[in-house]
C-alpha cells in the first residue's frame, strides 16, 4: 500500500531524514517507533504530502506521490483515502462532538446531508463506546478519554483506506490507554484498512502492530514483525524498548 524509497528531507543545516525506506503492506498495521525529534512526525507529513520530501520516493498503491504536486480534485481524492487521529485530539472547540465527527462527510462535492452526517456521526460514536447523547455535547465538556474516543470516530468517519495514529495514548491513564488501543485493533481489523502508528508507547506497539520499524538517525535501523521485536539483537532497539539510560542512543543530559 505504501513504499517508500531514500526519502531524505533536511530543514536548513538540520538532516532529518536521511534515506528512509520503509514499505507497509495493505491491510497490515505498522508501528514506527524512536526517539522525540528522530523524524517520525516528518516522515508522516511527506506520506500525506504536507511536506515534499528533499529526494527519494513515496508510492500509494503503484502511485509515486512525490513525483508532483497535486491540486484541485486530485489533491482531494488522495487526501480522501487518509484518516487521522491527531495527539492532541484536535477537536473543534466551536462545533460540537457530532460536527467534529462529520466535518468531511459535511464538506466537499460528496457532501452528505445534515441529518444523513450526524446519524452517521452517532454511529460511529457509538462505535467507540460513546453514547448518541455525547453527540452534542462540546469537547470542554468531554474527559481526555472521551475526547481521544471523538477524535478516533472522527477518523473512520469517512471509511479511510489508510489510518495513521499520532501518539493515540499520549496523556491517558493507562486503563484508557489500554481501552483505546484495544478500539484501534478493532477497527483496523474490522475494516481491513491499513494503519500507521507513532508512538512511544511500548504497551500501544505491542497492541497495535502487526510489524514495527524503528526511526533513528534518519533511516529505519530496524523492521520486522511484533513477535520478533523483543528477540532482536539490534542495540538501538533493545535500548529504546526496555527504557534503558545506558546504549547507543544518546540522552539529552
């Protein structure tokens, strides 16, 4: 579904990326995991084309997204494919729960009727355990987890083909961080979509992933499946999954 290729990508005299290639088979779930500052949100944004990438290649489905810029109808139809839940949650202080749910299916030339968005909003509610009366209830009125729980059936509202999870468990407690990476299993399976993961969340890579790479220095130092993760010999991987002071990566003193 998603193959990328030597992508490199530098910000003045900063390299972030510095070759990444990496390939996310359709219908699996991929977990990227590093360090803060190691290029995993960038290497996200050049996928969805909010940053073009120095050189190198990105391809959705045979197609090379990178080779120009899209615009119009094209630009729509490719953003269209794409689901996001965003760590912050990112919801809409103004529009209530049910808007912030159906803001695409609201917007565009395929735009549903009001009525027809909100009953859809209200079942995609319900599937992540949220009740039709949270529909038009505000964010501020909701907790972190109800909130997390919005900005998840906001990002199936629209039946993605591809998923990508920033940070999904980011300021949860871990009885809801657990319940929100169970619903993130779920559904991915559930709908045979393709997920990526960021996360620093070692409970959140085990949960999620079918296969996880790991981010560092600018390339994927290490890929394989989930199952195999803990068995690697690579040091930067052992480092970064058992949380230890002592390795190759350096910490910030």
């Amino acid at each position: 579904m998603i193959e990328l290729s030597g992508v490199h990508k530098r910000f003045g005299d900063n390299p972030v990326l510095q070759g990444v290639n990496l390939s996310i088979a359709s219908g699996t779930s991929m977990v990227i995991i590093g360090g803060s500052g190691t290029g995993k949100s960038v290497l996200l944004k050049c996928i969805l084309g909010l940053i073009r990438p120095d050189r190198g290649t990105i391809m959705l489905d045979g197609r090379d997204v990178t080779a120009q810029s899209m615009s119009g109808r094209d630009r729509d139809a490719f953003l269209a494919r794409f689901g996001m839940l965003f760590q912050g949650g990112a919801l809409f202080d103004s529009l209530k729960v049910w808007e912030n749910v159906a803001f695409r299916l609201l917007r565009g030339e395929a735009a549903l009727p009001k009525a027809e968005a909100r009953a859809l909003a209200i079942e995609k509610l319900r599937r992540v355990g949220l009740k039709p009366e949270v529909a038009d209830l505000f964010p501020a009125e909701l907790s972190g987890g109800m909130q997390k729980r919005v900005g998840l059936a906001r990002a199936i509202a629209a039946s993605p083909d591809i998923i990508f999870f920033d940070e999904p468990t980011t300021g949860l407690d871990p009885i809801m961080a657990g319940v929100i990476n169970d619903l993130i299993r779920e559904i991915v399976v559930e709908m045979g979509a393709t997920a990526m993961t960021i996360t620093h969340d070692m409970s959140s890579v085990r949960a999620i992933a079918d296969t996880v790479a790991m981010l560092h220095g600018g390339v994927i130092r290490w890929t394989g499946p989930v199952s195999e993760m803990d068995e690697t010999t690579d040091p930067y991987v052992q480092q970064f999954i058992h949380g230890r002071a002592e390795g190759p990566i350096e910490s910030v003193r």
